[in-house]
C-alpha cells in the first residue's frame, strides 16, 4: 500500500505514476482492503497503461482535428522531411494561423499542453512511438509560439533554432531590434524601433499574427516594468487591456489594432523618458506623480514648487527609513509625520485639506511598499 500511495502522490506538473506490480500485489490489496479499493462513485483509483494510451491517441485526435480547422495540417507538416526549408516554412505558416488572437492561441497551448502531459505519462511504454511524430511537430509549434509571445521559456531545440532564423529574419529585418538574452529568447526593444519602417512593413507583411503577438510581448514587458516602478501609470496598462480586448471581440482587425499599438508604444517611449524632462530622478518623478495624477490641475509655477518637494521628501523619509521601519510603530509614525509637515509647508494652496490628506495616505503607502530597511528599493536595480 506504501508503493501505491507513493507512486500517486500528487506533485505539480505530475499526471500519474506508475506501479510495476511483478507480484500481483494490488489484486491480493484490493481484496483485502475491498472496502476502501474504490474512489467516490465506484471508480478503481488505479487504471491499466493501455487506458491512458487511448486517452493520449483521443487527445491527439481531437488536436489535429483543432488545428485542422484553422488550417494547419499537420500531417502535411509530418510527411515533409526534417530540417528540411520546406518543413521549417510549413511550421512557421502554422505558427502564424494559431497563435492569434488569444483565445485561439490560449485554446492550441491547452490542448498541446494536455497532448504532452499524456505523453510523458505513458513513457516508458513502447507504445509512445506510434505518437513520437505527431508530439513532436505540435511541441515545435507550441514552444515556437510560446517564445515569440514570452508565455514560456525557451527550451528548443535545433530545429526551432532554425525556424527562429526564418521567422527573425520576417520580423527583424525593417525595424524589430532582438536581443538575445542568456536563455536564447527573443525580446523587443521598443526604445529601438523605427516606427515608421515598422508600420510600412506591416502592411504588406506575410506574418502580421506573429509580428503583432511579438508587438504585444514588447509592449506587456515594458508596462510589466513601467508599472512596477511607478503605479501611476496604471492608465497605460488599461488602455493596452482594452485594445487587445477589444481586438479578441471583433471590435478591431489586425491592421487597426498593430497602428493603436505602434501610438501606444511611442507613448510608453516617452514616458519612459520623461524623468529626464521633468529633470527628476525616477525616484523623484514617482512621487511627483503620486502628488499631481490624477488631480489637482497646476500653472508651471506651482508644478516646480511640487517638483521641490518631491525632492526633499525623498531625501528626509530616506533618511527615516531605519532597520525594520515597517514594524515599528514609532518609525512608520515618524514617517508619517515627516511627509504631513513636508506636504502641508510644500505644497501650493490648489491642494484642498481633502486632497492634502488624499496624498499623504498616497506618499505613505507608496514608501511602506517600495521601501525596505535603510531606504532599499526597487529602483537602484530596475534602471
């Protein structure tokens, strides 16, 4: 019972385990615990290997009849020879009808997902090499698609590595920058991109589902960033929600969404930039923005009175930012004064008593989140 128990312990990741009973062992135990043998509604807990090879070819089935549906073939892929240009183009054509829009990507990485989890589970049965083929192209595919969308890492092998070659050179060739970092996968740098060829080499593009799903990886990356280090710009995450969203319901097409994207990610350009416009740090520019965004409305004048106490502010509560602050009711007090005394001597009289009292419990939050002992952060390291 031990062995039983152990094989089927669950872990993520884990489908099934396997029991090699040489001796009869579970039949003698099922007999003899013939009251506990049975699951809720009957069902034996252990299932013979060839019931989970069935449960693998039925998988199989209903995913080529998916990918069928959408125009990918895989049997066609299947019958070209390996490594060969024709097979390589043939995968890259499949990439480019299943990997947009999202609910149909999301749908062909589930279903590739639940083929492949089958799959390891049968191993080491001899019967996995009637579906060895068949497994492979979906992974190539899946795995492809995973990359150029960053919804996975990148562990490909020399086939995808030359499929990489032919779909790179697709994307990169009229503006796309792609660097590779350790783990060989591709990200954009949207800071490197000429829109303007970007935008022309679009129109006539014969893969806009993967330049678009590569667009989209770019821009969530950036925001994940933009975001991260200043939860004032949470607008930008919004608008680029609903443009995929709206894109996924039939409200936009293709070309009308990559345009909104290509403005959007000017926009994220500028404002990854504007630090240095407003001559703040991005330490500063946050908490300049946490007093300005989304109120009050300000003249030049008094938008550099708050710019000053932006600076000062930071500079004191760095200072009051001791071992263990946040569990120190003294210290958080401490801080909390600190930034009402600043505020309330700083700020220029368009701010309400409402308002003041609104940006200091803003102020505090924000330093309680971002700041850890003796002033550590998140911004020495996210530059």
């Amino acid at each position: 019972m031990q062995t039983i128990a152990r094989a089927n312990r669950v872990f993520p990741g884990k489908h099934s385990g396997l029991i090699v009973d040489y001796a009869n062992v579970f039949a003698s135990l099922e007999k003899a615990l013939a009251i506990y043998a049975k699951g809720r509604g009957g069902e034996q807990p252990i299932r013979d290997k060839q019931k989970l090879v069935e449960s693998l070819r039925q998988a199989i089935t209903e995913t080529e009849a998916f990918c069928l549906a959408h125009g990918v073939n895989l049997g066609e892929i299947e019958q070209t020879p390996a490594g060969s240009l024709d097979r390589l183009t043939k995968i890259a054509e499949a990439v480019e009808r299943l990997i947009s829009p999202d609910p149909l990507r999301k749908d062909f990485l589930g279903q590739e997902g639940w083929v492949r989890t089958l799959f390891q589970a049968v191993k080491p049965d001899p019967s996995v090499l009637e579906f060895t083929s068949r497994v492979a192209c979906l992974t190539t595919i899946a795995e492809s698609i995973r990359e150029r969308t960053g919804e996975g890492s990148a562990d490909i092998s020399a086939v995808m590595a030359d499929l990489n070659k032919i779909l790179d050179a697709s994307v990169a060739a009229d503006g796309f920058h792609i660097p590779q970092g350790k783990s060989g996968h591709g990200i954009i740098d949207l800071t490197k991109i000429d829109f303007e060829a970007l935008a022309k080499r679009f129109g006539k593009s014969r893969t806009k589902n993967i330049d678009l799903e590569q667009l989209k990886a770019a821009i969530r990356a950036q925001l994940d960033k933009l975001v991260r280090l200043n939860r004032t710009r949470a607008d930008y995450l919004t608008k680029f929600e609903e443009l995929i969203e709206s894109y996924n319901a039939g409200s936009r097409n293709i070309d009308e969404l990559f345009k909104e994207l290509l403005a959007l990610s000017r926009s994220l350009n500028d404002e990854q930039e504007r630090h240095v416009r407003e001559r703040l740090s991005e330490e500063e520019l946050v908490v300049f923005d946490i007093l300005t965004r989304p109120a009050p409305d300000l003249a030049p004048e008094e938008r550099a009175e708050v710019k000053k106490v932006a600076k000062e502010l930071l500079e004191k509560l760095k200072q009051l930012l001791v071992l263990e602050w946040r569990q120190k009711a003294t210290a958080r007090s401490q801080v909390k004064l600190a930034i009402e005394e600043l505020l309330d001597q700083g700020l220029p009289r368009s701010y309400t008593p409402d308002l003041y009292k609104e940006k200091c419990s803003a102020v505090f939050e924000h330093f309680y989140e971002a700041y850890g002992d003796r002033g550590a952060s998140i911004y020495p390291t996210a530059r």
